[in-house]
C-alpha cells in the first residue's frame, strides 16, 4: 500500500512518522510538508496529485491557529474546507482512501457528557465552522471510502501544544493563572498516530465497500486545563503554583 501523510511537521504528522519508524510496517510511507503540497493553493494540489498516486491519503494538516482563524478566514476556510474537499474529489477520482482528522470545535461544547459522533455539531467558531464544512465536503463527495476522525486537547513531544506551554511558563514563573471553565480530556498524539496506522492496516480500510464513517478519538478521563497544568507541574516536580 502507498500511504500519503500530509502535514508531516505538525504534531500528529510526526508522531505518526515515529510510530512508522518503529514498527515493523510493510506500507510504503511518505510524508509531506507545506513546501510539497501547499493547502492553500488549489492549483499545487491538482499538480501534486497529477505527479503522485497513493492508496491511503491522510490528512494531518490543518489551519489550527483557532483564534487566528476568525480574523483569517478566509486562509482557514481553504486550508480545512476547500483542500480537503478537493483532496476528497481526487481520492474519489484515483480509488484511494482518505483518512481524515476534525476537531471537538465542531461542537459547542455545552454537553456535560462525552460527545458521540451522532450528537448534534454546533460549532461557534470560524476554526470549528471551517473544520465541520470539510467534513461536510467529504461526506458529500465520498459516500464510501472516507474516514473522518474527530479529536481534541492533542498534545506531543512535538511542535507547539499545551504541555509544552505550561513547562515553559512553569520555569519563568512562581505562579501563573490558569481557567477551570472549560473540560476535556488530554490526548496522546502518539496514541492517536498508533490508531490511525491500526486502521490502515484494518479489514475495514481494506473492504472495498467501507461506508464514510465519523469516529472519535480521545485517550480516557477528564480534567479543566487548570487540574491539566497542575497534573504536568506535578509530574515534571515544578514548584509554580497554579490558580484560577
Ligand atoms: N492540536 C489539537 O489540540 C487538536 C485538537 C483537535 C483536533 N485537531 C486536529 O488534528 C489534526 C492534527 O493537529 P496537530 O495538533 O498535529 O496540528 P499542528 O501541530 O498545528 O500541525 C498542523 C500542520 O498543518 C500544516 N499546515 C497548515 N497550513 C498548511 C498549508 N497551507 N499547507 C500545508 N500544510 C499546512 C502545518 O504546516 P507548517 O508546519 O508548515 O505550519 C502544520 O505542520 C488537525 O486536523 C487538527 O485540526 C488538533
């Protein structure tokens, strides 16, 4: 199998990269980067899909800059609905499968239980409206062969993310403050890599008739980031004190 990774330098794209560098994999891996295959320009997607065929396509890339994105919509728009949607039209057209990653953002938020994948999508949001329309897109263009995976709170040893946000502030800082109003449950990047490439391997990527399906994706538990900041000044013994 030839298996296309795009976004091979944000945090879930290279977590996958270090899971395919330690399992014994048999599918033929690559990985791009904006520079090879720029989302936001329609026409280096067409030429980079005429050059290049793949079984698997996967989409790790994303315009995740979610506050940025409501005074950049129109980047975000291309970037999580307009390329994905074309992306969904080429893996139609050349017979290939098209594993996806959304967000929770495509969620209000105002579930006190864990959100299924059949709960009504309500996002408030430019980054949460852009991430559901390409959903959307795939959906309507890819009645079969397409996998949508929606995830939240990824952090990594990689790129920029929470943990590594609060590491830094923790060192700078005696005390920093930190909001308890919004849950969620904190997810292993790697966790999610080491699923994605179980599911290229699965009899259900493999069935020609797989129906598009939504799944989500998180690790276990719940916490705010104010108990999330305090969990990883705990572990990694740092002495600044956190507050609400
Ligand atoms: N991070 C989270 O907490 C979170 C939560 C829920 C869902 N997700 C979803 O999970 C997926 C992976 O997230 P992540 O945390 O790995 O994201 P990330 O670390 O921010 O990486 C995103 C990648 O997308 C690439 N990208 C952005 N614009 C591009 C463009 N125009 N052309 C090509 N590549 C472009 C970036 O490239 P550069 O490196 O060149 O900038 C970056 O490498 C995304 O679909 C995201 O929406 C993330």
């Amino acid at each position: 199998m030839k298996v296309l990774i795009i976004g091979k330098n944000g945090q879930l794209g290279q977590s996958i990269k270090k899971i395919i560098s330690l399992g014994n994999i048999k599918d033929e891996y690559s990985f791009v980067g904006r520079s090879e295959l720029d989302l936001g320009d329609s026409e280096n997607i067409t030429t980079y899909f005429n050059q290049n065929k793949f079984d698997i396509i996967i989409n790790c890339a994303a315009y995740t800059a979610v506050d940025k994105a409501e005074s950049e919509s129109k980047l975000a728009d291309q970037v999580n609905h307009l390329a994905v949607k074309q992306i969904a039209e080429i893996a139609k057209q050349q017979g290939a499968k098209f594993i996806h990653v959304s967000t929770d953002y495509v969620f209000d938020g105002m579930n006190y239980k864990p959100y299924v994948e059949t709960d009504t999508v309500n996002p408030q949001n430019i980054y949460g409206k852009t991430k559901l329309a390409g959903e959307r897109a795939i959906q309507e263009i890819m009645r079969k062969g397409a996998t949508i995976i929606r995830t939240g709170w990824l952090y990594s040893e990689f790129g920029n993310n929470f943990v590594k946000t609060m590491l830094k502030l923790g060192a700078n800082n005696e005390k920093i403050k930190v909001i308890s109003d919004q849950i969620g449950t904190p997810t292993y990047a790697s966790d999610l890599a080491q699923a994605i490439v179980g599911i290229v391997k699965s009899k259900y990527l493999q069935n020609k008739e797989q129906q598009t399906q939504i799944f989500h994706y998180s690790n276990e538990g719940v916490c705010s980031w104010y108990d999330f900041s305090k969990a990883i000044f705990d572990i990694e013994k740092i002495a600044c004190k956190v507050f609400q």
